[in-house]
C-alpha cells in the first residue's frame, strides 16, 4: 500500500538528514533562545528567521532549506514553551526539547510546510509510567478540544475508537487512526509500540503525536524515561505524499483514480471488520482535498 512506501522513504529521509546534520553543523547565531517560541505552519522563513534570530539554519543543494531552534544545544536539558498558532486551532506544548521547520524551495509559495517538534515528558527520564500516560493523554485531549479532528488513513477501515485501538495492538500497521476518544489503560498503554501514532487535521494542516519510550526502563515501579514527538505539515505537501516525485506535477490529474482505488480498499477492510463483529464509524469523513493554488 502506497502510505507504507512513502512511511519507508520518509524513514529513509529522515535517517539521511540526521547523518546530514551531524556532519555538517547548523549555522550558529550566538543569540540567546527565548523561553517562548511560537511556530505557524507556512509562514514564511524570513518572518520566523527575523522574529527568532537565534535559529540555526541549513541550506541543502537539493532545496531543502532546514530552521532548527535547539534550547539543548544552549544549555543541556533545557525547554521552552511552544505556541502553535493555526488560529482557533491553536495550542501550547510545554518542556519542548527543539523545533525544526523545513522550507522546500520548489515550492516557495508554501513557506515553512513542515514543522517537527522534540518534547519530554517531565520530569524528564525519571516518569512513573502512569503519570506519562496520563500526560500524554491529556495533550491529546488538548488537541482535540481545539478542534483538531481525527484522521484514519484513506484505504483503512473507520473503526470506532476502542475497536481501532485493539486493532492497533494486534497489529501495528494499523496504527495512525486511533482516536482521542479511548482512553487506554496503564497495561494497553505499556503494550503500544513505538511510534504509535495518534493523526488529526485542522483547516489545511496534518499533525501526528507519538512517543518514544527507553526500552531498557519498563518496569511499572520504577520510573521511566519518554520522548514526545509531534509533526506538522500542510495539506499539499500531505496530498503530495501519495504519489511518487516524479507525479507530483500531474498529482491532481492522478487522484481520482487513485481515490477510486483507496474507497475500495476501505469498502473490503469495513466488510472484514464487520464480518469480525467490529463497529464502523459511519460519521467520519476523510479531510477536504487542498484547494487548487493560483500562480
């Protein structure tokens, strides 16, 4: 299925730019980080770059332009505060460990169209699972109450939420369409992997929170140790990722046949889960198409 193609190629990619970014350190500003930091999904970089003369910048020969904001790197284990501001959609996420934004100049008219943001969950490394549960939890419902909506994966069943979520852990390729709606409990949440993702829109933005926990640190009576992380991106660049590069230029032209091919992938997933006894939500409706950008 395509969405597991581009999950390994953006795997691929992200592997390449942690390696690009080792080698080859971002520009360093010398100023001060503040304590507060706001992002907004396809502003500009010269508006960020001004308002935040602190980010450290890479410019790629391929035309990816990366904006990173990186409290660690000033002070070890230090946070900030992030404002994401997407108009009534907008909240806060706290103890943030760094922001990057990525520009991609082939298509300029779309600014900053990704953001990928690196949280903790405090007290960092020293968590009772319980308690990052409920924190994690909690973002989720903030989330939510800000109008984010949930997003199932096109050619997937819509499940109801508590039959999405034992889906998930009896079979992660099924992860990214829980709903905020389950709420699970201290053995189902040890019991999720990695990566688990929990995916939403909101007027013509994508985001997906997951977490990462230290392996080596499980045991219930002891404290464990969490990562947050949450990516945005807009509904273009979004749309964009089911087709291959080399389509990109003919991708509206494309989508209704692939369209046609995700409705039926999604008809025989609901008939099988039906034939399972689990429950369809019949009110969910996939995000609207970007509109069409003029020149």
């Amino acid at each position: 299925m395509r969405r597991y193609i581009w999950s390994f190629v953006a795997l691929s990619l992200l592997s390449a730019l942690v390696y690009a970014f080792l080698k080859k350190p971002f520009l360093d500003k010398k100023v001060p980080i503040l304590d507060q930091i706001s992002i907004q999904i396809g502003e500009s970089a010269a508006a960020f770059t001004n308002r935040y003369p602190f980010t450290q910048i890479q410019k790629q020969p391929a035309g990816l332009n990366f904006y990173k904001i990186d409290p660690d790197d000033e002070q070890p284990k230090r946070k900030v505060m992030l404002q994401v501001k997407h108009g009534s959609h907008s909240f806060d996420v706290s103890s943030v460990l760094s922001i990057s934004g990525t520009e991609d100049l082939d298509f300029p008219r779309e600014g900053l169209s990704d953001f990928d943001i690196s949280a903790s969950i405090p007290p960092a490394n020293n968590v009772m699972h319980d308690d990052a549960r409920k924190y994690f939890l909690n973002l989720l419902k903030v989330i939510q109450t800000a109008g984010w909506q949930r997003v199932i994966y096109s050619a997937d069943a819509r499940l109801i939420a508590k039959d999405a979520f034992n889906e998930t852990l009896k079979d992660s390729s099924f992860a990214g369409n829980l709903s905020v709606d389950y709420q699970p409990t201290l053995a189902e949440w040890m019991g999720l992997k990695e990566m688990t993702r929990w995916r939403f829109y909101a007027d013509g933005v994508y985001l997906s929170v997951y977490f990462f926990r230290d392996a080596d640190h499980l045991d219930l009576a002891k404290p464990g140790a969490y990562l947050l992380s949450l990516t945005f991106s807009n509904a273009e660049s979004n749309f964009r990722s089911n087709f291959e590069q080399k389509d990109w230029p003919r991708a509206r032209e494309l989508w209704p046949e692939l369209a046609k091919e995700f409705q039926a992938d999604r008809k025989k997933a609901e008939a099988k889960a039906q034939a399972a006894g689990l429950k369809i939500d019949t009110t969910y409706q996939d995000p609207p198409m970007p509109p069409v950008q003029r020149p």
